[in-house]
C-alpha cells in the first residue's frame, strides 16, 4: 500500500524530493548527539583551565579522538539539516533560500573539515 | 480559475505566550544559536592544533568575562536544547501529545536545563579552583 498519489509515484519525487530521509537523519543524528554532547560538556568541565598538555594528551587517547570526530561529523550534519528546516521556513524568495542553504553547507563543511583535521594532527603529530 | 480568499491565521501577536508555543520557539532559537555557536568550537580546537601559543589565546578569550558569558549562554542553549530534543524523540515514539502531559514535560525540560548548567559550572569552577 502508498499514501502517496499516483502522479507523484509517477515522477518519483515527493514535493521536497527527500523529506522523509531528512527527517530521519535529524533524528538518528540527534540520537547520537545525547551521549556525545553530554560525555564532551562532562569533560570540558572537568578539564576547565587545564594547560596546553593536558588537553593534547587528552585528544590524542584513542577513545577521546574517535569521540571527538564522532561528535563532529554528528554536529554538522544535524545543523546543517536543522538549518535547512530554518530556511524552508523562513526564507524568500526560494533563490536566497537555495543560495543560503548551500552557502550554509559549505561553512559547516569546511568547520567539520578543519575540526577533524585539527584533532588528527593533534593526536599524529602533537 | 477565480483566487478564493483564504482564510488567515491570526497574528502571532494576539496570542497569549503558553508553555508549549514558548518552548517550540526555544528548541529552534536554541538550534540556531548553536550553529553558529560551533565558531568557537572550531576555533578552539584549531588553534590547539596550531600549537601553545594560538591555544592560550584562545583560552585566554575564552577565560574573559565576555568568553565566560559566550559559555554560560551556550551550555545553557545545549542542555535545553538537549532536553527539549529528547521531548522531540519521545514525540516521535509517539508518547506525550495530551495537554497536561505537554505542559509537565515542558516544565522538566526547563528545570532540568537550569539544573544541569548551574551543575556543570559549580563543577567546572570547583575543578579550575583545584
Ligand atoms: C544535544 C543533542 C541534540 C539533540 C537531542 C537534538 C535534537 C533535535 C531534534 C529532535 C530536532 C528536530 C526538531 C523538530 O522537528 O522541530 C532538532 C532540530 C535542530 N537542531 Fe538539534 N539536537 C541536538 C544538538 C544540536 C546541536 C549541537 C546543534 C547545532 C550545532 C543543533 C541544531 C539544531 C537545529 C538548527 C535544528 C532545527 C531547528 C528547527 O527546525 O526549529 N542541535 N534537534
Ligand atoms: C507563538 C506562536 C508560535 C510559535 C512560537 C511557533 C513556532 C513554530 C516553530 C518553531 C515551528 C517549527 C516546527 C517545530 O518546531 O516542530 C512551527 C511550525 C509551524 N507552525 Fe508555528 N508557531 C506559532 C504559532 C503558529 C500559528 C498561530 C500557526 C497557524 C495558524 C502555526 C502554524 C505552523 C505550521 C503550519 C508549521 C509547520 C509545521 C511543519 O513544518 O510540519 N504556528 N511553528
């Protein structure tokens, strides 16, 4: 059985072609982002004032590391759809809203890009 | 095709603030805000990859009183932002849509975001004192 009509079965898109897997993603990504917000503001807080060592030993623990450009690569994506929603809501006309949305992408990819980068050489090469 | 007058929702001005209207703003303020809040996470974590100079810099920003208001302001953000997204989940589920059930999450989801940033920065400022 589909709830969707028979035209949009025809052209094989829904009105925002990928609706469904946006929202899914927001949620598993929002998922992943309990544990790993709350073990990151855990150990920001523990480390509170630490020294330049102490937070390079820190990143460079498999575990943390791994955390790390886990909880990076789960931030940008969420935003980056969060965003989206923003935009579809708010933004007109629908050029701006497209040229704001990639313009959007890009930064948070770049910011996930150097944040992966920037805890790698911080745990190769110190 | 004659245009039909559709009827028009009335102005978001004339309604009175409830808990859930207030709070569904707040999970999309909140999101925004951290968006652009992963500037300073950014920041942070490539002038450490920089070296000990770029990093103290930024610990040093980050220890200013505007640095602390930037953090004080975003962990309180991520906590209601947390909380009211596993409201969201629990939505998802399916659980929680009756008025008087809405408006006790609603209540939690405030109480425990103050909750856990006044926790974190009494242990944060405890383990810095340390
Ligand atoms: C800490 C764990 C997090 C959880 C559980 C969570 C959960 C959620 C959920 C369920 C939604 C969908 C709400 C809806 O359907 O209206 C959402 C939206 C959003 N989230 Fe998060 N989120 C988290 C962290 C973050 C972070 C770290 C950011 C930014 C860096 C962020 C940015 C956004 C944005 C921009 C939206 C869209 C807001 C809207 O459409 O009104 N979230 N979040
Ligand atoms: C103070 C009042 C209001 C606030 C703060 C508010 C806030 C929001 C927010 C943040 C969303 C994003 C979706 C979400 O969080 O799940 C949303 C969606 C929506 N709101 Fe409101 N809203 C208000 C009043 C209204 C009124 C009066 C109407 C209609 C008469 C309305 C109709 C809608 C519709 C149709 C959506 C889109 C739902 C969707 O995307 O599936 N809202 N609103």
């Amino acid at each position: 059985m589909t709830l969707r009509t028979p035209v949009a079965r025809a052209r094989g898109l829904g009105s925002a072609k990928e609706g469904v897997h946006h929202w899914w993603m927001q949620r598993v990504t929002a998922v992943a982002l309990v544990p790993l917000t709350l073990w990151f503001v855990a150990s920001l807080v523990g480390m509170a004032g630490a020294e330049y060592a102490e937070m390079r030993d820190w990143v460079s623990h498999p575990v943390t590391a791994t955390l790390l450009i886990s909880l990076i690569v789960a931030t940008f994506y969420h935003a980056a759809l969060g965003m989206q929603v923003v935009y579809e809501d708010y933004v007109q006309p629908h050029g701006l809203k497209i040229v704001v949305d990639i313009a959007t992408k890009l930064i948070f990819f770049a910011f996930a890009v150097a944040s992966i980068f920037s805890v790698l050489k911080l745990a190769f090469a110190g | 095709m004659a245009v039909r007058e559709r009827p028009l929702s009335p102005h978001l001005q004339i309604y009175r603030p409830q808990i859930t209207s207030v709070l569904s703003i707040l999970h999309r303020l909140t999101g925004v805000a951290l968006g652009v809040g992963t500037i300073v996470l950014v920041w942070w974590l490539v002038a450490a990859a920089v070296g000990p100079d770029a990093f103290e810099g930024a610990q040093g920003f980050l220890g200013s009183v505007f640095g602390y208001l930037i953090l004080f302001g975003w962990s309180w953000a991520l906590f209601y932002h947390l909380c009211n997204g596993i409201r969201h989940l629990v939505w998802d589920a399916g659980w929680g849509f009756d008025l008087d059930v809405l408006a006790k999450t609603g209540w939690l989801t405030v109480g425990a975001s103050v909750a856990l940033t006044v926790l974190a920065w009494i242990i944060g400022l405890a383990s810095m004192g340390g």
